[in-house]
C-alpha cells in the first residue's frame, strides 16, 4: 500500500475550474422552511499552462474561454461542462466556494437523481 501524500501529481494536463452557485429562496416546503433553488453557476477555468496570466478576460488557446455563467439549468450545465471531451487534459479539478457546506449539495442531488455510483463519478 502506498502512503499518503499531502501533493497533487506534477502534470500539466490538468484544467482547474473554480465555481459558485447562486441561489433563490422562493420555494416553500412548510411554513417555517424555504428551499435553496439554484438559479446561476459562475466559474472561472484555467489550465496550468495559463494559470499565471493575469488577464482572466483573455481567452487561452489551450483550454478556451476562461469565464462562464450558466442560468437556464445551472447543475446541469455545470456538469456537463465539467464533462468535456479535452484531448489535452487529462484531469478535471473543480473546486467550490463553499462546497463543505453548501454548493457541493447541488452537485450531490443531481448525482442521485441520475443515480450515479461513486464508481462511475471517479472513473468517467
């Protein structure tokens, strides 16, 4: 077995995308209670050949516009975004926000409504 190591692999085929979800609160499931309903996605991307531009406007060659806003199904859009075929990538890391204690929730109950297995998710 190997040990832990606390260091992402050295590669420069790795696209990172930082998101936050949006949300409205005009669902109402019982009088006291309102549900979280995302309505926009924003995310930045850059690949580690672009990372030390400093122009988040322009966009990279290798891995395209570097700015996205998604409204009309903001999860779903995301995820299929995030799904990309990238010839030149080898891993997608998507970073939230605030994914312990909130964004990562919209991603989750997507996944169960697809009923994907962890399987699946690691393995594309």
């Amino acid at each position: 077995m190997a040990p832990l190591v606390n260091e992402l692999p050295k590669s420069d085929k790795v696209l990172f995308v930082f998101y936050e979800f949006e949300t409205t609160q005009d669902t109402r499931i019982s009088d006291s209670a309102t549900l979280h309903v995302s309505n926009l996605v924003y995310l930045q991307q850059f690949c580690s050949r672009c990372e030390i531009q400093a122009d988040i406007d322009t966009d990279f060659e290798r891995c395209g516009r570097r700015r996205h806003s998604f409204w009309e199904d903001p999860v779903g859009d995301l995820l299929s975004h995030l799904c990309e075929p990238r010839p030149w990538c080898d891993r997608v890391i998507a970073i939230a926000h605030n994914a312990r204690g909130f964004d990562a929730q919209f991603i989750l109950d997507r996944a169960i409504v697809l009923k994907w297995t962890p399987e699946l998710i690691l393995n594309g």
